[in-house]
C-alpha cells in the first residue's frame, strides 16, 4: 500500500520545521559571549552554558525560560559566584529579544499546508514552554491548517505513544514530518509510525543523532517535497 493510502494523521514539529527558530538562540549566544567577554573566551562560555541547559532540562523543560536560568547559572560560575546586575539585566533582556521576535515561516510551508489540508488531518507536534508555544502557534498565520497544536513535554517514545493513545490514532496511519532525528524522527519509527525528514541547516547540540536504520523514514531537502508522497 503507498504512504498516500495507508496514512491519515499528519503530525508536523514547528520549531524549524514550519518555522525559523535556531537562528535566534545561535544570536542569542553570540550576544551572551559579548555580555560576558570580560571573563571568558567565547568557546569557554559554549561549553559551560551547553551543560547548564542540560542540566536544566530534565527540571524545566525546553524553552527560553529554562534558557535563561541556563545563562544565569553559567554567568554565575564564570563571575566567580557573584552575578553583577548588569550580566543579569543583560541577559533578561537577551532572553525577551529571544522570546518575543516576529515569526519567520520557512519557505514552502504555507504551499504545502494547503495541499495537505483537507485530505489529511494535520497537527502541530512541538515540545517547550506551553505559552510560549501556543503563543507562535497563535501568531503563526498557520493555526487555520491544523486541527490543533500539542505542546509535549517531550518527544520521546512514551511521549508519543501517550499522544496517539489520547487521539486514538494507530502507528502506522501516522506521519510525522519534522527536522529533529533525535525528537520527530527516530521515536515516531520507534513507535511503529512513518516520518519524513525535512532537515534545517542549523541543529541544537542537544538534538544531534544519526539517522537510524528504517524503511519507515523518508529524507528531503525541502518541505514542498513531501508532496509528491502524500498528494
Ligand atoms: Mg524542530
């Protein structure tokens, strides 16, 4: 049976799937190197600042809030125990810029939404802060394509596998299109589904895995692509 038949629930990631986000924690990053250059080397500062966010994560979550509790800690150790007002100002206003910027939807997202629309039913899959989520879903200019958006606490197998249980969607007639191998890829294939891989130029240290093994996954350069297995 082809994809086109057998799938009827399309499951889309957001973050660099739909719509550009990276790029700005990377600016992020570069303007917290600049706040902080007096006492480190921007290397330095990487290093230390990726295992604050890891060690956040697991009590937190994802988004920019934990973000910042990521760069405070940080700051806090390569200051020396003490954060000078001025870093922590600093760094809250990073974080609002970071929080706050007008959307930027990738190209070929909104031709293949309205392909999609109507011949499948299509939800947005993201993980991260709900508000915060929920609030680029709502500006987005994309809600009108979905049937809804799931912020998941993670995108892991048992994450997955609580969501279509919930929906009463079965594994093998879900579709889930994202640029995460580590999150919208290999557990969606774990869980017996289909995934396509729509991979951005930019990935977070944190979502870096190979490719696994599967005549479940399909990889494209572009998101218009997936069209020609879905239409
Ligand atoms: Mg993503």
């Amino acid at each position: 049976m082809e994809l086109k038949d057998r799938i009827r629930y399309i499951f889309f990631d957001a973050d660099d799937t739909l719509w550009e986000n990276e790029r700005y924690f990377r600016a992020a990053e570069e303007k917290f190197a600049a706040l902080l250059s007096e006492y480190t080397s921007p290397e330095g500062l990487q290093q230390t600042l990726w295992q604050k966010q890891e060690d956040n994560i697991p009590l937190y979550g994802y988004g920019s809030k934990t973000y910042m509790i990521g760069m405070a800690d940080a700051a806090m150790e390569l200051c020396g125990g003490t954060l000078p007002e001025h870093i922590y100002y600093g760094i809250k206003d990073i974080i609002k810029n970071l929080a706050f910027h007008e959307l930027e939807i990738i190209d070929g997202v909104v031709e293949t939404l309205e392909a999609l629309q109507g011949r499948y039913t299509l939800i947005v899959a993201t993980k991260g802060d709900l508000p915060e989520q929920m609030g680029k879903f709502r500006t987005s200019g994309l809600a009108k394509y979905f049937h809804h958006c799931e912020v998941m606490e993670n995108k892991d197998e048992k994450n997955w596998l609580e969501l279509i249980a919930k929906h009463d969607i079965k594994p093998d007639e879900l579709l889930m299109v994202g640029n995460s191998v580590k999150s919208d890829i290999a557990p969606v294939v774990g869980i017996g589904g289909w995934a396509i891989h729509t991979p951005h130029d930019i990935v977070w240290v944190h979502e870096m895995m190979d490719m696994p093994e599967s005549d479940k996954i399909i990889e494209v350069k572009e998101i218009t692509e997936i069209l020609k297995y879905l239409i």
